[in-house]
C-alpha cells in the first residue's frame, strides 16, 4: 500500500521534499498557509549538492538555463585585496533567481502527482501522524513533514527545538539590472563589518546581498541608506544607486538547534530544522538534499520510525558541520574588532590556502560534498594513462 505523505508548507524545501517523494512513489499532498504558492527573496547559489538531486529530478538543464554558472568566488576586502579566489569553473556553482528554482520544484511535484493546497493554515501535529489546523480540521498520513519554516508550528507543537536565537547580523537581499561588464564572479567585499556580496543571476538581473551589524540601524534599514553604503564602499556606487525598495527584502540572521529533528510519524526539514545564516548558501541546498534523502529512507524501509531515524542518523552529522561553521564565519565578521580588519584579511587568505584546512572547509560549503571526479577506480596520484 503506497503511504500517504503530509507536508506542511509550499516553499523550497516543501516541494522538494514533495517533489523527491512523489519520484518514490508516494501518495502527497502540500498544504500551504498562502493563497498562493510563492518564494519571497532574490537570488539562490545552486552547488552541486542542489545538482545531484536536480540530476535526479530531470531539473537540472532547466535550472542552468535560467541562472548563470559562476566561474570564480572570491572575498575582497576594504583595500580591494583579493582574500580568497577559488576557481570553481569545474564544478555546478549557478547563481540563479530564487523564484527560479522554486517554480521548477512546484512543476516537478505536480508533474509526478503532488497535490498542493494554498489557504490552509498548519497550527501544529500529532507524533501519531497527522496535520492539524486552524479551522479544526485534522489530516491523517503515514508521515507528517513541517516543513513550514522559521516559525515552524509543527516543530513548536512537539517541542522540538532547544534553541531558536537572532545572531547579531541581517541581510538586506535585492535585485539591480545587470552590469553590461558584469562577468561570471561571485565577490564579497568587506569593509569592517560590512559585508556586500554581487553575482550575476539571469540575464536581466545581479543578486547582491548587504550584510551589517543589526544593532547599526542604517546598516539594515530598507529603503537601503544609499548614502551610507557608498561611504564604506565608494567602488559599488553604482550598484547601490540602481537598488529599489520593491526589489529588497531584509531578513535577520538566526539559527534554530533541535533535539531531534523526529518524533513519532513527523519529520521536520529546513528552516525548520536547522535555519543558519546564509554565509555558504546553503541553507536550500542542505533542506533540499535532505528532502532527497528523507525520500530514499523511507522507500527503503517499510517501517516508518525505523527509517525517520536512520534519515536523521545519516543527513544530521553533515547538516550540523554546515550550520556551525556558516555560524561561525557570520559571528567572526559582524564581532570583528575594526581595528583588526587587516589581520582577518590574512587569517582568510591563510585558511584558504592551507591544505589542511582549505579541503573541509570546501566540502562543507558544498554542503557536505566532495568535489567533482572523474568516474572510474582512481585514486590521488595514480600515474596518468
């Protein structure tokens, strides 16, 4: 008998969890607090953590199509001094619109059978498997996913979460027309602790993301204090002059620590589960990877329980890594001394030129991924055919 999934919200990591389960074969139905299915913000990294499970879903053409492949990521600091480049040309790295990748998980859902129902507001779960409303109404299913964000009331009503906490820091995301020079680079630039970070993301629009110190009110107001952010980075004018109020959105940074991600027939996923700042871009690219997974263990498992538990066994140790460390790069930046600024500008550029310590941090701002390989029985340092 094919088991009946509910999940609670229609964001990223709803409808790729939807989406990866429907691929399994599972019976599924979004419910979603909105009229209408939408993603608030501007631009998404797409990694190739995100592409194993677009290569999955057939999505992964539509996806490049849209956005645009990043040949290079770099940090510049207030002296525009190169900190770190990383030449990322061999592998996946898309900057794409967010509302991109949201609509090609909504049309693959639908595609493979998920229903998706808008107005329904979630108020909490039962462990024993089911979805509860503001109306009263009750959905039963096998398996109850929250993936209902933030604030998630699925997570609240079972008393999952250990710590739920507002870093120090915000982003103010936008979206300006695209430079006519602009190349194929994701930069970031520092100056003290502000942080700016530009990429192209389609063919009309560059995504940048505006980072400063939420205690500091003209750092995070929206309309963006123009005159200010020009202040600290006089080379960026022009891109700041071409951002709109319509066109920003500002979130504060905050990340959510559970004591378990399961509890009887419920899973929680994302934001939910695990929200981090979004300093490695991968806060969707975990969420959907484990969508992926969540999916796999429970066609593999014929009891639910058994396999909610090995899923958070496997994907929790990964998700854990990223999390701390965007964590900590997001505390290490908005608390460092201004004075000092010139002393993180080598620490940076020592990490990322170090062999010991530049490959883990690679893999984990892949979300846990290693880099691209060639298929075969190779191994480091085998002489070449």
């Amino acid at each position: 008998m094919t088991k009946h999934i509910a999940i609670a919200g229609g964001g990223i990591s709803g409808l790729a969890a939807a989406a990866s389960l429907a691929k399994h074969g599972f019976d599924v139905d979004v419910y979603e607090q909105g009229e209408t299915l939408r993603e608030i913000g501007a631009g998404i990294y797409i990694k190739e953590n995100i592409f194993d499970v677009l290569d999955e879903l057939e999505l992964s053409e539509r996806i490049q199509r849209a956005g645009v492949r990043i040949d290079a990521a770099r940090i510049v600091d207030q002296d525009q001094v190169i900190v770190t480049s990383r030449d990322v040309s061999g592998e996946r790295l898309v900057v794409a619109l967010r509302s991109e990748l949201h609509n090609a998980l909504r049309d693959k859902a639908l595609e493979l059978g998920a229903k998706v129902h808008t107005g329904r507001r979630v108020v909490g779960a039962d462990p024993r498997g089911a979805l509860l409303f503001a109306d009263g109404d009750r959905v039963e299913a096998d398996v109850v996913i929250g993936a209902d964000g933030l604030h998630s009331r699925v997570r609240d009503s079972l008393q999952l979460a250990r710590l739920k906490v507002g870093l120090g820091d915000g982003a103010t995301r936008v979206l300006v027309p695209k430079h006519p020079n602009e190349g194929p680079y994701s930069t970031e630039h520092w100056s003290g602790q502000l942080r700016v970070g530009i990429a192209p993301c389609s063919d009309e629009y560059t995504y940048m993301f505006i980072i400063g110190p939420e205690k500091d009110r003209r750092a995070t107001r929206v309309p963006l204090d123009k005159a200010y952010w020009k202040r600290h980075f006089p080379h960026l004018a022009e891109y700041f002059e071409a951002i709109t109020p319509e066109m920003s959105v500002h979130h504060r940074h905050e990340v959510v620590y559970c004591d378990s991600w399961v509890k009887g027939n419920v899973a929680i996923i994302g934001d939910a589960a695990h929200a981090q700042p979004p300093n490695f871009g991968q806060g969707a690219g975990v969420a959907i990877c484990a969508a992926w997974e969540l999916a796999e263990c429970l066609a593999a498992e014929d009891d639910v329980r058994d396999a909610l538990q090995d899923w958070e066994m496997s994907a929790r140790p990964r998700i854990n890594m990223v999390q701390g460390l965007t964590t900590a790069y997001d505390i290490l930046n908005y608390k460092w001394p201004r004075p000092l600024t010139p002393l993180r500008s080598k620490l940076f550029s020592a990490i990322a030129h170090s062999k010991t310590l530049s490959k883990p941090w690679e893999f984990y701002w892949r979300g846990g991924r290693v880099e691209p390989r060639e298929l075969g029985n190779r191994a480091a340092g085998d002489p070449r055919p």
